[in-house]
C-alpha cells in the first residue's frame, strides 16, 4: 500500500478523476450522451425549478434524482480513489456526504433569484424588484461563508468531517475539467488565445523575480525570520500559497511545522482575498476584463481561491457589461486567471530546484548533499499535466472535426463543465471548513500574519495589478456572436 499511495497522490488523483469526467464526456461524440444524468442549478423563485439533469435527454429523470445520481457516482469514483491513495474509506466516505449536501445546498441558496439575477429583463421574468446581482457563483459564496461557520464555530462537526474536506483536490479535479472547455471556447479566436498564453508567461516571469525576493528581505530583514522560515513565507506569500510552501520547507529541508504554519496562513489571507478582490475588480477594472483576469491569478494565493476567484470575477463583469448591452463569449476572464496561475505552478518544481541547490551547496551543506534534477519532477504539480491534455485533445478535435462534430463537442464540454462546477463549490465549502482563525491564532500565527499583510497589500497585490496591466491592458475578449 505504501508504494500505491506514493505513487497515486492526491495531485495524481484529481488527474485521474479529470480525465475520467473528459473521456466519459467524449463519448458524447459516438452519439452516447454519458454525462446528461449530471445535475444543474438554475436561477429560481420555484424551489421545484431549480434542479434538473443537463441534457433534455434525460429529462425524465428530474431534477431530486438527477441530484442524487450526482452525489452516488461521484462518491463511489472519489471515495475509489481516495481509498487506492491510501485514505479511509469509511470516513472519507462519511466526510464526502456532508460536503457535498451543504456544498450543493448552499449552491441551491446561491441561485435564488434575488441573490443572481443580473439583467432588469431577467428581473421581470422571474417577478422581482430587486437582486443583488451576483449570478449563480453566488453559490460559491454562500459555500465558502457556510464552510467558515463550521469550521469557526463548529469544530467537532468540522473534525468529523474533516477526511472528506480536501479542496487541493477538488479544484485541481476542476481544472483538468476546465482545460476542455477552455479549449472549445479557444478554437474559434485562436489567435487571441496564443496572445494571452504568452501574455501569460511574461506575466509570471515579472511576479517570480519580483515578489520572492521582496517578501524574503522582508521576512529577514524587518521581521528577523530565520532562513527555515523566511523562504517558505516568500514562496507561499509571493508564488502559489500552499503548494510552494509545502515544496518549498521540502527543499531546503526545514521542519514540518513551518510549511504547516505557513499554509495555514496562506488559506486565511485567500480567504480574505476570495471575498474582496472579485468586486473591486469588477468595481475598477469593469472595462478591461482581462486584466481582471488576470490580477486575480497574479494575486489570489492557492489554486483554489484564485480560480474560484476568477470565475466570480467573470461572472461579476459579464452582468455588469450584460445589462450595458454588452455580451462577452464567457469563458475568457475565468480562462485568464487560470491560464496565469497554471504557468505559476509549473514553475513550483523548479523554483524548489534552485532553492535546494542553493541551500545544500551554500547554506545548509552536508556531506553527500546534492540537489537531484528529479526533484524537478517531483515538486512539478502534476495535475497540470492533466489540463494541458485535456485542453491540447480538445482543441485538436475542435479545429480538425467538421460543423456535426463540433457541435457534438461542445455539447460534451458543455456536461462536462456542469462536473466542473461541482467541484467548485465542493471546493469554496472546504476552503472555508479550513479556514479555523481562532486555531491558528492560538498556535501564535500573528507575527507570521503581520509579514504576509505587510508584503501582501503593501505592494503584492499592487504590483501584481500593474504587471496585469501592462500585459493585458486593452485586450478584450470576444462578443458572444
């Protein structure tokens, strides 16, 4: 079991759990609609609207048991896989169930129509005078407060259920997810989509040799943080939160704790971001969407907050510019943010590369010590692999299938997607279940906290704004046709 567990992580798993959901959607192209029994959450006034399965074909379900069916097949292939990972089955299993029904419940609430309606048209079709305008991601919303009454409040439910509580893999599974979808939309402006891949790697490449630096003489210099401490703090402040500081505290070999702490501290602060950032985008940067997008993937730390951050993001602009008369293809300011944040993880195994050689050849030598180039490989999020896959076969398809099958295609990328938004949410509850304050605060994590607020908004997310404006200033995307 040691050697299945090491071998199937749970960043191998949410690879394995993706492609999953992309082949079974493919078979959508033989003609076998295999993913229409999926349920999906409309915008409601009726409580008996507000569920059904995505395709028509499956109509006759209805939407309880196309929400059912949802839960079943999706616990058995988690619950499968988290067990072959070297998880317990059982609590897992117990934990799965509770995060998924508060998690799609609070989507449910989410989709009220005071809470999502965006258009006045929309607003007299359902009968209202008033919404608060923030679409169906409003779920993600009510999710993430849900999650952080439980895990603030309520820490004996929040430790029974602790083992079906892993956002790493709930959103790393969405990502996979999401490459296909991205790749359909980028098949018809291919063009633009090359542009902000590389937009996209000049972005990254600024942040990396700006931030780290930064937050470490930081950490060092007005802080007093020791090395063990001061580089990790710069790698999960400056570059991708959990997963950098984690590779991080593992190459120059500091203690557990530190990474632990760390993390923590990475997950409050998304948190805080999570909740923020979104609307001051859409207050600021309404009209220019895609550094929208970006600052988001710039600024927004762990994979979670800031592809969720993203998609609130999207949906906040795209309302706004809907009731102006202005229809964007969606899909573009969500594909941003997580097209810059994909090419900050790719650069995780190598950054924890370099500091490993630098500290077994200069700081921390000892005999014997040498920084191996398959620690490359070891620190690289493999979960990329999985969304640059699913992304390259679907664009592939798009561009070389004739009208019939591409239409095909997108109906499969489409039930997909609705597979995507799940995870979504399942990934706002459990970023707020671990989201304890109190906890952290009693472990003595303010001095840690005070480095990250003064290196975060003193001029993170700031720099981060103008790196995304430079690159991505006036590139728009493309109008829903």
């Amino acid at each position: 079991m040691a050697e299945q567990s090491k071998w199937l992580s749970e960043d191998w798993l949410s690879v394995w759990v993706g492609l999953l959901v992309f082949f079974v959607a493919l078979l959508g192209l033989a003609g076998m609609d295999a993913l229409g029994w999926v349920v999906t959450t409309r915008v409601w006034t009726d409580l008996g609207t507000a569920l059904a399965p995505v395709s028509k074909a499956y109509g006759g379900l209805g939407g309880v048991a196309a929400l059912l069916a949802t839960y079943g097949v999706t616990l058995v292939v988690l619950t499968i896989g988290v067990t072959a990972a070297g998880g317990n089955m059982k609590r897992f299993a117990i934990g799965y169930t509770a995060v998924f029904w508060l998690s799609y419940i609070s989507w449910i609430i989410g989709s009220y129509a005071n809470f999502a309606v965006t258009t006045p048209g929309d607003m007299q079709k359902f009968g209202i005078s008033w919404s608060l305008r923030l679409t169906a991601e409003g779920g993600f919303i009510v999710a993430l407060l849900a999650g952080l009454f439980i895990g603030n409040f309520m820490p004996g439910f929040a430790k029974w259920i602790e083992e079906g509580v892993k956002p790493e893999l709930y959103i790393k599974t969405a990502i996979v997810i999401l490459g296909g979808f991205l790749a359909i939309t980028a098949a018809d402006k291919l063009a633009l989509a090359t542009s902000l891949l590389y937009r996209g790697v000049a972005a990254i490449i600024e942040a990396y040799l700006i931030y780290w630096a930064v937050v470490y003489y930081v950490a060092r210099k007005w802080f007093g943080f020791s090395r063990e401490w001061a580089a990790p703090l710069a790698s999960g402040i400056s570059i991708c939160g959990v997963s950098a500081a984690i590779a991080t505290g593992s190459a120059i070999r500091a203690r557990p704790v530190v990474a632990i702490m760390v993390s923590s501290l990475v997950v409050i602060f998304a948190v805080v971001e999570l909740l923020i950032l979104p609307f001051v985008a859409d207050t600021f940067l309404g009209s220019e969407p895609m550094v929208a997008g970006a600052w988001m993937g710039l600024a927004v730390k762990t994979d979670g907050a800031a592809v969720a951050s993203g998609a609130i993001t999207e949906a906040l602009i795209m309302s706004k510019a809907a009731a102006a008369g202005i229809k964007y293809q969606p899909g573009w300011i969500l594909g941003t943010t997580a097209a810059v944040k994909i090419f900050i993880d790719v650069f995780i195994g190598i950054w924890a590369f370099v500091l490993a050689f630098i500290w077994t050849r200069y700081i921390d030598r000892r005999p014997g010590d040498t920084a191996r180039a398959g620690e490359i490989w070891t620190r690289f999020p493999k979960f990329i692999l999985g969304y640059v896959f699913t992304f390259a076969v679907a664009i592939v398809l798009a561009l070389s299938a004739g009208p019939q099958l591409t239409g095909s295609l997108r109906l499969a990328m489409g039930e997909a997607n609705t597979l995507r938004g799940l995870f979504f949410v399942l990934t706002f509850f459990s970023i707020g279940v671990n989201s304890n304050f109190g906890k952290l605060w009693e472990e003595g994590i303010g001095k840690l906290a005070a480095v990250y607020v003064v290196c975060l908004f003193g001029f993170i997310i700031w720099v981060s704004l103008l790196i995304s404006w430079i690159f991505f200033a006036g590139v728009m995307p493309p109008l829903a046709s």
